[in-house]
C-alpha cells in the first residue's frame, strides 16, 4: 500500500482523526443532498416509492461503492486522476474514474453554489423578519424574485466561492475537518428537534402516510434514474472528494466501517428532513412536486406559524447554510486536490483557479433564471435542467460503474477483500461482494441510466 501523504505540492495530508474524518465525509455528502435535493425529488418521484427503491439502491449499490473508492484513495495514496494513473496505467482507460468524478463535481459545484446563495439569503430574510404576514400563496413569487435577481445571485455565488477558497487553502486539519466537527453534530441535534415539531403539525398524519407508503403504480424509469442518482448524491460516491479522503486515511483506518457510517447517516438526515419538511407542506397547502423551490416555500410557513418562529427559522436556514457550506468544501477540497495533483501545481493557485472556473460556469443556471438564456433550449430542456442531468444522472453513475467494474475485476476483488479487511473488525467484506461489485452493481446501474435517459429526453 502505498499511503503517500504529500500528493499536494507544499500541502501536508493526513485527517487529524477518525471523527474529524467521519464529520467531513458526512457533511460533504449530506449538505443539501439530504436537506434540500432529498425532500424535492422525492415530492416529484411518488413519495413512498422513491424513498423505498433509495433505500434499496443505498444498500445493494452505495455502500459497497464507497468502500471501493475510498480504498482506492487509500491504497494509491494519491486523488483521483493521479491515484488511477498510478493503479492502473497512465494510459489505461480505468483514469477516466478520476476524471469523470472531478468534472461532474465542477459541475455540480457551478450550480450548488447558487443554491446554498438561496440558503443564506433565506436565512437574512429570517432575521430580519421578512416572513412576517406573509402566506403561503407569497412564498413561490418571492423564490421566483430572488432567482430573478441576476446581481445579488452572482455575489452569493462569489461570496461563497471566495469563503470556501480561503477555508480550503487552509488544509485539512485547518479547514475542512475543524469546520465540520463542531457545525455537523449541531445540525443533527436541530434536525431532531425539527422533526418532532413537526410531526405536531395537523398535515403530519397524512404527509407522513404519503412519505413512507410505497405506491407501486407510481414506480417508473424516471423514479429509477432520480432515485439512483440521490443515492450517489448522498454517498458522495463518484464525485472525486471519497477518492481524495480515502488518500488521506492512515493505513489502520477502518475503511468498512466508516462506509457504512457515512451512507447510513446520510439515509438518516434524509429522514429527518422529510419528517420536518413534508408536514409542513401537507399543513400549509404546498405542493410537493414543486421542485428546487420546496424548501424555500414551506418552512417560512412552519415558523410564521409557530411560537418563536423567528428564532427557529433563523436557526434552521443558519443550520441549512452550514450544511450546504460543507458539502461545498468537501467539493472543493476534492476538485482542487484532484487538480493540484494532476497538474503538480500549488495548491493555493490551483484553489483559485479552479473557484473562478466553477464562477463561470455557474453563470449558466443564474442566467436560465433571466432573459439572457430563460428561453435556451437543449434537448427540450432548460439549461439548468441539462448541467444537473449530465452531472448527477450521466458522469456520476458511469463514474460509479467504473469503479465497481475496476474493483472487482482489474484492481482484484481478492486484494480489494484483503485491503479493506485488513483494519476491519465487526463488519467485513465477504466472497458474496464480489458477484454483487461485478454483476450485480453494473447491471442496475447500466439498466437505470440507459432507461432513465430514455424517458426523460426520449419520452
């Protein structure tokens, strides 16, 4: 194995513990994964359907992926380009795993930004008590003049950028891993307490019914391929930064463990803010297919609605902006170390480079919003529509395919078993992995993305 440490040039790697380690893999995949993308998909996909072919996916495909990757990380002891270079041949065609997560994550970061923007404005609105009188019929007209703000968007979006660039030219220890062990365990505690005040909302029974009652009828291949592409979205599987944390564990990290910890409290935060989000939207009317938007409708109503909800509102879009700030560092920390290692470049210059790329591409959702491309079109979608799907339902599942295909087959199931193993204790990867990481997990996943394709663009 070979765990080398400075695959950044001038920039030392290595987590500072095991927790630290945890709390950035989790808040990197949770962020708004779990809080804000989780409860709209599943309001356009169906309901309990969704939720229940997630689960499905989260055991059978995101556990044992993010296992793969992280061990990959950990046995190349370099990120992800780089790490595959050294793995499988500078010129073997298996590099493209480190490449296709990169790019899908610079991709996503162009319009994440803009969403966790929508976070902090929401979260000024809160404090200043912008929420007050208003109702629910006030809440899609005032989403809608936000995203129509050009300027104030593309400030968000360079704030927020900027902040992160700072926080990760800190390192690790410095700035990832010390940012997320004290806002990650916060952010769980409000999400309980959320939850349970929710559910004394008069909508809860009913929201609650629809949130965790399959309803068969409505399984389709779009569900299939939105479902599949959340899984990944919240294992933080195939988007570069897993690859790069696994280079930075210690050889005697317990790779198996953390895996199933980072995708199970992902599933758990989902949770939560399903059973926050969907009484609300029962209680207050909201429809819950109404998109990117849900979030932003619904839980002003919750808290214009209850005792101190000024304080509660406050406190929730402060915690949302946390979470999605994690997840943006995580992102970050994974393209930027990716890069710097590909390109052997200072990391500080690397950071910077690349924050200014994802600015410009990041124009193009801001703009969907305007009249400059409002009524561009590719594929008979938005453009917006178009960055999202060729990200999240094209690079990151091929992504995924890939490392199950090298896993099992080039890097060797037997090594893969021995490697990760070798620091595990009570849970461990047996022979019934290999059929499941050869067979099993690439056959859905090429299943899944050809029909998905199909019925969203061929329909």
């Amino acid at each position: 194995m070979n765990n080398n440490n400075e695959v950044v040039i001038g920039q030392p790697k290595q987590w500072g513990s095991m927790y630290g380690f945890l709390m950035s893999a989790i808040g990197y995949a949770v962020g708004l994964g779990a809080i804000w993308r989780f409860p709209y998909l599943i309001g356009s996909n169906g309901g309990g359907i969704f939720l229940v072919v997630m689960l499905v996916m989260s055991l059978l495909i995101a556990v044992p992926l993010i296992i793969c990757e992280l061990t990959l990380g950990r046995s190349s002891g370099r990120t992800g380009i780089v790490g595959m270079e050294a793995l499988a041949g500078k010129k073997s065609p298996w590099v493209a795993i480190g490449w296709f997560g990169a790019i899908a994550a610079t991709l996503l970061m162009s319009y994440y930004v803009m969403i966790a923007g929508n976070v902090a404005h929401y979260f000024f609105l809160s404090v200043m008590g912008s929420f007050k009188g208003t109702t629910g019929a006030d809440m899609a007209p005032m989403f809608n003049g936000l995203m129509a703000n050009t300027p104030l968007i593309l400030f968000y979006n360079a704030a927020l950028l900027a902040l992160a660039a700072f926080i990760i030219s800190k390192g690790v220890k410095g700035g990832i891993e010390a940012f997320a062990k004290v806002a990650l365990p916060i952010l769980f505690l409000f999400l309980v307490i959320l939850a349970i005040k929710s559910l004394t909302l008069s909508g809860a029974g009913e929201a609650m019914r629809w949130f965790l009652t399959p309803d068969i009828s409505k399984l389709t291949p779009a569900v299939l391929l939105s479902a599949l592409s959340q899984t990944f979205f919240l294992a933080g599987v195939g988007l570069s930064s897993a690859f790069v944390f696994g280079s930075y564990l210690k050889e005697d990290a317990n790779v198996a463990r953390s895996g199933v910890i980072i995708v199970m409290s992902n599933m758990v935060v989902a949770l939560l803010a399903g059973t926050a989000i969907f009484p609300a939207v029962f209680t207050y009317g909201v429809e819950p297919s109404s998109g990117s938007s849900l979030v932003f409708q619904t839980m002003p109503m919750m808290f214009e609605n209850m005792a101190g909800g000024r304080i509660f509102g406050s406190l929730f879009f402060l915690l949302l902006f946390i979470a999605a700030f994690t997840s943006v560092l995580g992102l970050v920390e994974g393209i930027v170390a990716t890069f710097a290692d590909k390109f052997e470049m200072d990391r500080k210059k690397m950071t910077w480079i690349m924050v200014s790329i994802m600015f410009v591409i990041g124009l193009i959702p801001v703009l969907v919003y305007s009249p400059v491309l409002g009524n561009v079109t590719l594929f008979g979608k938005d453009l917006y529509t178009d960055l999202d799907f060729l990200a999240m339902s094209i690079l990151v599942p091929v992504g995924g395919l890939m490392i199950s295909l090298y896993a099992a087959w080039k890097f060797g199931f037997e090594r893969l078993m021995k490697d990760v193993n070798s620091s595990a204790n009570s849970f461990k990867v047996t022979t019934i992995w290999k059929p499941l990481l050869a067979i099993i997990c690439p056959i859905i996943i090429t299943i899944v993305i050809i029909v998905g394709i199909q019925s969203v663009y061929f329909a």
